[in-house]
C-alpha cells in the first residue's frame, strides 16, 4: 500500500502507519479505527482526559493506568489497548489527535476514499449532501467522505477542502474578490 510521504514523515505518521500495519496483519483496520474515533470523540468532550494526555508532569505509570481505564470503560480492542500503552510508555500521548487523522487518512486511502470538509454558511440538508457526495464522487473518481462544518462568516455558499484542493465559491470571497476589483487602479 502506498501512503503519503508527509503521512510517514510526521511523528504521528510514523505511529499511525506501524499502527496500521498491526491492525492490516491481524484483520482488525475497522475496530481499531472505530477505537480511535471513540478516542477522539473523547479527547474533544473531556478536558480532563485531554489534559491527561498533554500534562508532562503526569507519570509514565500513572499515565498508562489511567489510560487502560478509559481503554476499559470504552471498550477498546486489545491492539488499540496496547498501543495506548505504547504511547504512555514513550511519552507521545500528546501526539494523539495527530495519530488519530493520520490512520483515518491511511485507513480512507486504503479503501480509495477521499475526505472532503465542507463549510458552508447554514447546515445542508441530506439531500443536499448526497447530491455534493455525488458530484464529488464523480470529479474526484473515487469514494467521497464528507465532514461538514457550519461557518456563518461565509454568508452563503460552501468552500470544499479535498486535500490541497480547494473549491471557493462563498459568498465572502465573490464579496472579497468583488471589493479588490472595486479598489484596483483605473476601476
């Protein structure tokens, strides 16, 4: 499988990729990424469970105990388990988050699928996410997962960020663009 430079050249890469490997080896991809979405889920929603993970002052012991205990009450499987562990054992649980996108990018690429993240000034309805994915889909020529965000500045329209590409066509930016056109010598 072919994976990103940029993937195997951060620290969290490194992980994710051996991490993959692991789960790839032993049949598990979809329960280990399914773990390390509920991880995710955590880091975001508890301030205490994040600070576990950034706290350098927080023992290596203590740190791993408390690790197999949110391990335990999420219902982790034992590669992810024993992979947290690995992390507190060499100190790289604040690297977690990065962790966590790069195996989801490795996991996505795998199955040929493709993460765009769509903003738009109000929230789309299904059907207007179905048809996007559609159109995505088709432009992109391989499986389109959408992650959506509502961004109230853009005033209508959306901006699609599918890797390094980037689709504009927000209201902002007519206006923006519009402006600058306006301000421009012999205007």
């Amino acid at each position: 499988m072919e994976i990103s430079a940029g993937i195997q050249a951060s620290l969290a890469g490194r992980y994710a990729s051996a991490l993959f490997d692991l789960a790839s080896e032993g049949g598990v991809v979809t329960a280990v990424e399914s773990d390390l979405e509920k991880l995710g889920q955590a880091l975001a929603e508890s301030p205490d469970f994040k600070a576990l993970t950034t706290n350098p002052e927080v023992s290596r012991k203590a740190a791993m105990a408390a690790i197999e205990g949110v391990a335990g009450v999420l219902g982790l499987a034992e590669l992810t388990r024993k992979f947290l562990g690995v992390l507190a054992e060499n100190r790289r649980l604040s690297a977690l988050p990065g962790m966590i996108r790069a195996f989801a990018a490795i996991a996505a690429a795998q199955r040929g699928e493709v993460t765009a993240e769509v903003s738009s000034a109000h929230a789309l309805t299904d059907a207007q996410l179905a048809q996007l994915k559609d159109k995505l889909t088709a432009r992109e020529g391989r499986t389109v997962k959408l992650t959506t965000k509502v961004d109230p500045e853009l005033l209508g329209g959306l901006v699609v960020t599918i890797g390094s590409k980037r689709i504009d066509g927000s209201i902002r930016t007519r206006l923006n663009s519009l402006a600058q056109a306006m301000k421009a010598p012999g205007a």
